[in-house]
C-alpha cells in the first residue's frame, strides 16, 4: 500500500439525495448518528493502510472541507502521509468535471507528482467494509493493468450496475452498463451476477495515458464504468476482485446511499438488536471527528411522563426529556420534549421536538425546531403540503419548512 495513491471522488451533486443535499455535498450528510458517509470509505482507507488519499470535491463542499480537516487530521505529512482535499482547479481543462474519468484526469498532475505505482480510485457514497490491501495483493499477483472490484448480486438488479463478464481466472471479457435484463451470471455464484462496485486499481503507467486518450475523445462521456473499462478489454489485462466483506455477517454488506430511501434504509439497518452494519467492531473501527457534548441524558421516571429510548442510537449531548424515542437515530444536541413520541426516524444535530408531537418514519434536518403538537408521517398528503415526501412514504423536514409559526432564526455560517 506504501506504492498507492488513493482517489476519493467526492464531487457528485447528489440530486437524488435532495432535499439532504440542498446544502452540503452527499458524502457530507450524517450517517449513524455521529458519522458522514464518507468517513466509512475513509475508515476502509486507514484500516487497509492506505496513506496518501485524494479527495476529489466539487459541490457544496464546505461541510465537507471540515469535516475532512477536523476529523481526519491524522496522517504524518512529513513521512509522506495525507488525506488532503482538491477543488476542482480547471488545470488542464475549462469545464468542471464531466465524469468520473474527467474528475481523475483533470487532477493528472496532482497524481503525477506522487510518483506512485498504483491508483485505488473510489467513491465517497457506499456503506460497506472492505480491505483494499487484499484487492491490491490480487492486482499484482495477477498481474493486472487494472482490477475491479464486483459484488455478488441479484440478476433483477442488474438496471442499477454495471454488470461485468468474468472468466473462469477472473478476467473480465465484457461490460454492460446497467442492462434492463441480462443472462451474464457470475463464475463466483452461478446465480448471482457480478456487478462493478466502482472501485479500480490501476497502474499508474496505464492509468495516464488511458486517461489521456479518453480526454481526447469528443464522443466520451469521460466515465470509467461507460467508456474507460470497455475501451481497454482488447488491449490490456482486466481483472474482477470478488468482494470480501470485512462486516463479517452472514450476509454480505454493501449500500449505495445515494436515494433517499436507500439512506433511511442504511441507517435503520444500524438500530436492531444485532446489527446489520456493525459500528462496534473494534478490529474494524469507523471513525469520525467527534465534537465535545456531555453524555445523553433521560429525565423523568414518571407514567406517563418518561424518557426513555429503545432499540436506538442516541448520540451526545442528546436530552430525551420525558419523550419516548423507538428505533430511531438521534445525532448530537437532540432535544425531546415531554410526550413525544418519535419512531423509525433520524434526527440530525441541534433538532428540537416540543411536546406532545407525533413524529414516524420521518428524516429531520439539522436546526429543525418542531413545534409543540405537531404530527408528522401518519397522513402523507397533509405533510407533502408542507414537506418533501418521498413515494415511499418518508417525510424530510428541513429547516425552511412551512409549518414555521414562528420559525428559528438559522446561521448557515455555524459548523455543521
């Protein structure tokens, strides 16, 4: 891992994660509490020593920035080390980035001055554990100019991938880019199909001109997984690496939080009494920036009046006053009030629920106060007049909402 160069690319609007993103980048957004999203690839980076990371950004990138330089401040620059951000800076080109492949070439330079041997390049959307050393180890023992990591997954699924065809020695022969249906099974599981999880490593001697070549093309769309991988199948050695889950579940463990329901979705998975995605596995740590609030606190052992949460993360600083929170994810700075009741929902910090409310299956944005008496998720064509609903039936409260009687007076300068 010491000849690598990771390339994080965090840039994405996240258009499908909206009203989340309206203001922060999608690799920003809170996961789990505590957590962004991207501190899971970043936590993979560390854990498989890796320690000279790019990070790629483009929209709304201020929350990101500093979650980057507050949490993630930990490698030792003088010995080579860093996790360090790059904006878009227009070096070699006069667009923003077009694609995943544009976003790798147009910082060509910044890649080039590392001098390394190998580029891991990833993105910053995923919830999933993975040791990319083992990934790397393959690459070289095969021999590779590229590998591609691929996860087992439904054959009904294959719209949502890019659905690779692997031989019986794991090189791949073809490419389909999210087919409506295909009849490619995996050599790993005849069942099962392989799909691209958009992780590469790549030499760095192929990697350079690959990209060069496909910058010149007027008719590319400047993307690995469309023009990039298939381009390269005649003329170069590429190989699928089968995913090995470092979750260790039965099952394996991958998210695309990239919707909203698959977000909500990421985070329920975290609340059950054994966990789908594990946080507590010390030989595997997810880590963030944590800021100082005092322990959670639950007031009032009377009935009705209790505070109290079950089968639920609750987060520092957190007040649950009298108010009962169930199968939720609170993150810092929670206030509930008395007879409240809150289920299968995730607060964002500094959120304030007044009494009496009666909130379900609803995401609320960071800021939020909700006022005394209000009811939301059990009559969605009442909310969608008031919030964003999605057609699953989730309710997204931010803090511009119209039920505002008197709203709070919000600084968009204060540190998410």
């Amino acid at each position: 891992m010491k000849d690598t160069l990771g390339v994080l690319l965090a840039g994405g609007a996240g258009e499908r994660l909206y009203p989340l993103t309206r203001d922060r980048a999608k690799p920003a957004v809170t996961f789990g509490g505590i957590y962004r999203i991207i501190d899971v690839t970043l936590s993979n980076c560390v854990n498989s020593g890796l320690r000279r990371i790019y990070i790629l950004t483009q929209y709304k990138a201020l929350s990101l920035n500093r979650q980057i330089r507050e949490g993630w401040n930990i490698l030792g620059r003088e010995i080579g080390e860093f996790i360090e951000i790059l904006p878009p800076m227009k070096r070699v080109s006069d667009n923003w980035y077009m694609g995943t492949a544009d976003a790798v070439y147009q910082n060509i330079y910044s890649i080039g001055s590392e001098q390394p041997k190998y580029v891991l390049i990833l993105g910053g959307d995923h919830i999933y554990k993975m040791n990319y050393e083992r990934m790397l180890r393959q690459h070289v023992d095969c021999g590779a100019d590229v590998t591609v990591a691929t996860l087992l997954t439904e054959p009904e699924e294959c719209r949502h991938f890019g659905v690779v065809d692997i031989d019986a020695k794991s090189q791949i022969t073809g490419f389909v880019e999210k087919p409506k249906e295909t009849k490619l099974r995996s050599p790993y599981d005849a069942s099962k199909i392989s799909a691209s999880m958009g992780i590469y490593i790549f030499n760095t001697d192929v990697l350079i001109p690959v990209l060069l070549k496909d910058a010149e093309n007027p008719k590319s769309s400047h993307d690995f997984g469309k023009d990039i991988l298939p381009a390269m199948l005649n003329d170069y050695s590429v190989y699928a690496f089968n995913f090995v889950d470092e979750n260790k579940k039965e099952a394996l463990y991958w998210r695309d939080v990239g919707t909203l329901e698959a977000y909500y979705e990421a985070n329920m998975d975290l609340v059950s009494v054994s966990p789908v995605f594990n946080l507590y596995d010390e030989q595997w740590p997810i880590r963030t920036h944590q800021r100082q609030y005092p322990p959670a606190k639950f007031v009032f052992a009377e009935s009705p009046r209790m505070g109290h949460a079950l089968d639920s993360l609750v987060s520092g600083g957190c007040i649950i006053s009298g108010g009962t929170v169930k199968n939720c994810v609170l993150s810092n700075d929670v206030r509930v009030n008395s007879f409240t009741e809150i289920e299968d929902s995730i607060l964002f910090s500094h959120v304030n629920v007044g009494r009496n409310c009666r909130i379900r299956k609803a995401i609320i944005d960071r800021d939020v106060h909700v006022p005394e008496g209000t009811t939301i998720g059990f009559e969605p064509d009442v909310d969608r007049e008031r919030y964003f609903v999605t057609d699953s039936g989730i309710t997204v409260v931010t803090r511009d909402y119209s039920l505002f009687e008197n709203p709070v007076t919000v600084d968009y300068f204060t540190s998410e």
